[in-house]
C-alpha cells in the first residue's frame, strides 16, 4: 500500500473519529478543522457516504452512519468472546462496591471500552465509547506509567500551552 493510500485511510479515520468524538459536522467545518480545501473534503465525505459511515443530518450536517453500529457490534462480539478481565472487573465490583471502568489508551485519549456500575444511588460511571484525554483526567492519567515512553514523550510534546514545571511534576509522579 502507497503512502498516498495510507494517508487516505487516516483522514478518513480522522473524519469518523472528529465526528465521533463532536458530534454532527458541517462538510466545511471538517475541512477547517484539517486544513483541507473544501473540495478535498467533500471527495473524503462522498466515499465515506457510499460507505455507510456518514450520513446527512438536517442542517447540511454530517453524523455517523449506520455501518459504524455494524462495527461498534463487531467491537462488542469480540469483546465478549476474549473478554480475560471482565470476570476481574465484575469481582472488583463486588468486592468494593464500586463501578470499575476498564480505558484504553487511543493516540492521546484514554477510551472507555467496558464497565460494571455499583449498586450505589450515588456512582461515578462513564459509558462506554467516551474518550477522555490523556494527560488532563485523573482516570487517564492513572495509566501513563504504563504507556511506552515514546508515546508519553508525544503527549508531552503536543500539550496547548507547554509548561515545564507541570511536565517536571507529573515524570517525577509517573
């Protein structure tokens, strides 16, 4: 596969991701928001129309499209079938009487993939498929040691306003 192709494939993976985690787009906010020309992201948009992944929304908004429930019912089967730790998480639950969360770590986001809430009135959940960022929640954060150190080094690197006292802080927590 060329690297034309690869870079293809990723936009259109940035396209459905921006849409997922924004929520409906206009075809023209997209392009914005990647510094495309409109027309190249209406050529992106049209493909990911004819696949069932976008669909249009009143207002000359985008959302996603029904193939994306088809994949989010592939994710859980195969979850379901592999699934070593939700035995674990169910006997975390139980033992602590608390909601156990399981994230995973997407580019700079940490995204929630399973959970098995508390009996309690009162609970902290998040449902599954939302995404937090990395380095600015406690639950995300939780798991930065564990990430490979090029990965966090990228974390670092891409912070809005980049600070070295903070950066300092949290190396020397991790």
């Amino acid at each position: 596969m060329g690297s034309q192709q690869l870079l293809t494939i990723q936009r259109a993976v940035q396209y459905l991701a921006q849409i997922a985690d924004g929520g409906p787009v206009t075809v023209q906010a997209l392009a914005e928001r990647f510094g495309v020309p409109a027309s190249t992201a209406y050529r992106y948009v049209a493909s990911l129309r004819h696949a069932g992944m976008l669909w249009d929304l009143p207002g000359g908004r985008l959302g996603l499209g029904p193939r994306c429930v088809q994949l989010e019912m592939g994710f859980r089967q195969a979850l379901d079938q592999w699934s070593p730790y939700r035995p674990v998480m169910s006997e975390l639950a139980a033992l602590t009487g608390e909601t156990v969360t399981l994230l995973v770590p997407v580019e700079d986001e940490a995204v929630c993939i399973d959970t098995v809430d508390s009996d309690k009135p009162l609970r902290f959940s998040l449902a599954r498929g939302v995404a937090r960022p990395l380095l600015r929640s406690a639950l995300s954060t939780a798991m930065l040691p564990y990430l490979p150190a090029e990965q966090l080094d990228r974390l670092l690197a891409r912070e809005p306003r980049p600070d070295a006292a903070r950066r300092e802080r949290l190396l020397s927590d991790l």
